[in-house]
C-alpha cells in the first residue's frame, strides 16, 4: 500500500496558516501519549476517579486529569499558543511567558471525551479546536476566547477505540489518520470523507424520552414508526455515551447524533460544551458535507457566551437535520 503519513500529507496540504503544520504535529504527538495511557488501561491503575470535580461538576477521572496535563505540556512547547482552555480547567490555562510570548493562537480542548466509559474499555476521544488569538494580545482573557465556531482555523479528535485515529479539517474537506504503531505514524487512512445525505440511523439518549419538547418527541416518534410511519422507512438506534465514537460513526456511515435541551438542563442551556465539543464537530459534520444545528441555527454561528456554555446539538446527515428543522418550525 502507498502510503502517505500525517507529516507528508501536512507537508503538501494548502494550509490557510503555515503555523498549522507545527501545531497539528504537536497534537498529534499529545494523542499518541494518551493513547498510550489509555491503551494500557488498568495497567497503569489509573481506571478510577478522583475525589475532585471539574467547572462542569462531574467527578473527575484520573485519565481526565492525566490526559489534561499530557494535552497541555505537549502542545504548549511549540510556542504556537497565546492561550489554551480545557473542560477539565475552569479558567484559561496560564501559560509560561517563554511560551506564550511569540504564541498567535488559541486551543481549546476536551482532554477525555467520554470518559465515563474509559474504565469499560469503550471507546474515548479528545477534541480539539484552533481559533486566533486577538492581535495584540499576549495574555488571553476569556473573551479572546469567545469567537464563534465559524473562525476556527483548525478542529478535530482523536478517537481511541478498536484502532487509534486522528481526524481534523483546516477547511479543506475532512481527513482521517490511523496511528501505525510499528512506526509511530499517522497514516493516511480516510480521505476527503463525506456524510451520506440520507440515513436511517439516530444516535439520542432515550433515557431522557420524558424530559424532550415536543419537536423531538415528534421526530423520535416518527423514526420508531419505521416504514409504516410517516417517514416510510425503518431507522435503527445507537448510543455509545461518547460523543467521539458517534461522530466518527457518522463520518463512515452516515446518520444524525442528538443531545437536544431538556427539562432537566434548560437551565444550563443543554448538555454539551459549544466550545471544545459542538464547534469542532460542528465544522467536521459540514466540512464532510453534515449539517450541524442548535434546532434554531447553525452551530458555527452561535456567538459564544461562556468558556463552558452549553448548546442542544443536532448533527449529521443533511436529509435527517434539514427535517429535523421542519419539526422545530412547524
Ligand atoms: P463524559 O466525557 O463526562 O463521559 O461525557 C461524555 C459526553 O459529554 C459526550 O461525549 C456524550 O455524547 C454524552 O456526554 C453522554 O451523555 P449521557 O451521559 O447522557 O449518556
């Protein structure tokens, strides 16, 4: 097989910032020691959790916490970052001046994403999104960082399940690298993916059924009626628990993935982060020819209102999220 390994793709690729090279090798760099953590499992004796919560009151993992310090250590070296912000910190991570000093971007990032399932050998991930440091500034405040999903320079996630992955954009399509642990490369696996536009396969937590609006109940409700139903074909169901593993289901087959607002987290706008979870797999869904919605607008239009914000999430095949759209507005 001829072989194109993540530096040589890097090396080719039309990127908008030159400074991407760098910063996508380092966080490809970072992923690989997490999945040398992860991979290793109750190896290490680190599958249990803390005493400590995270900004979003989960009971952190030590994974979570380790994965945190690999991400920020690793990628902080280049020299490429004015800032980085984490679901596992509460406030911008403080960067040393030597590194921070010349650094013209901001990463922002989940270090474990479901990691509920890492003691179960389930598949988990970390997302990462690159946006610009203002100009001129050299010590990010939270609201350097509060730009909307549509200036991200860079996105994606490492996915580390039966193989480990690493799938990103910079604008130019979606590309998937799967690590060659013989050699230590990522290589070129996934080209250029795209999202089949119709699909019969939804990803929901059906555990919150009582607690959605009326629009999902609706929309659910008419997927479960199958081909006697009003959409006339049967739908199957997935739920993985990490958000990870269901995009990148999505990018291979196709199908819609729901976290919408409920009675139970009205208050806290949803479930999942728009920062370091729903932006960048917003910009990977669209790239890879999705849609991404909040059930009002589009993800990547959302103007940021907190570092931790959180927004409904409906993603995946267009046919499935333009109808969706048709259930909110009717
Ligand atoms: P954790 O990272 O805390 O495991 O949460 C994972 C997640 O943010 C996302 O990856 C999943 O899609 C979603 O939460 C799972 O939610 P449920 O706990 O409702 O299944």
């Amino acid at each position: 097989m001829n072989k194109t390994t993540l530096a040589e793709f890097l090396t080719h690729a039309e990127l908008a910032e030159p400074a991407l090279r760098g910063m996508i090798t380092d966080i490809a760099q970072a992923c690989k020691a997490i999945a040398v953590q992860v991979n290793k499992g109750a190896l290490l004796g680190t599958m249990g959790s803390l005493e400590a919560q995270n900004v979003q009151g989960e009971t952190q993992k030590q994974l979570d916490v380790i994965s945190n310090d690999l991400f920020l250590q690793m990628n902080q070296q280049g020299g490429h970052y004015a800032g980085m912000a984490s679901e596992e910190m509460d406030e911008p991570y403080v960067m040393a001046e030597r590194y921070r000093q010349h650094g013209r971007y901001l990463l922002l990032f989940d270090p474990l994403d479901g990691s509920s399932n890492v003691n179960l050998n389930l598949s988990v991930g970390t997302i990462f999104s690159i946006l610009r440091c203002p100009h001129g500034i050299s010590e990010p405040l939270v609201m350097d960082f509060l730009q909307p999903g549509s200036a991200q320079v860079c996105a994606g996630y490492a996915l580390y399940g039966t193989s480990t992955m690493l799938v990103l954009t910079t604008g130019q399509g979606v590309h998937g690298f799967t690590l060659e642990h013989d050699s230590g490369d990522f290589v070129l696996t996934h080209a250029s993916m795209q999202i089949a536009a119709s699909s019969n396969e939804f990803a929901i937590n059906m555990a919150r059924q009582r607690w959605w609006d009326a629009p999902v109940q609706r929309y659910i409700a008419d997927c479960q009626a199958g081909s006697e139903g009003p959409l006339g074909k049967d739908y199957n169901m997935r739920w993985v628990a990490s958000m990870v593993a269901e995009v990148h289901r999505i990018l291979i087959r196709g199908g819609v993935f729901m976290y919408p607002v409920d009675a139970k987290t009205r208050e806290a706008g949803g479930r999942l982060r728009l920062m370091y979870e729903a932006n960048p797999m917003a910009w990977l869904v669209e790239q890879a020819g999705g849609l991404a919605s909040d059930g009002q607008q589009r993800i990547l239009d959302i103007t940021p209102q907190g570092l931790h914000q959180r927004v409904p999430v409906y993603l995946g095949s267009r046919d499935e999220i333009q109808r969706m759209a048709t259930y909110f507005n009717a």
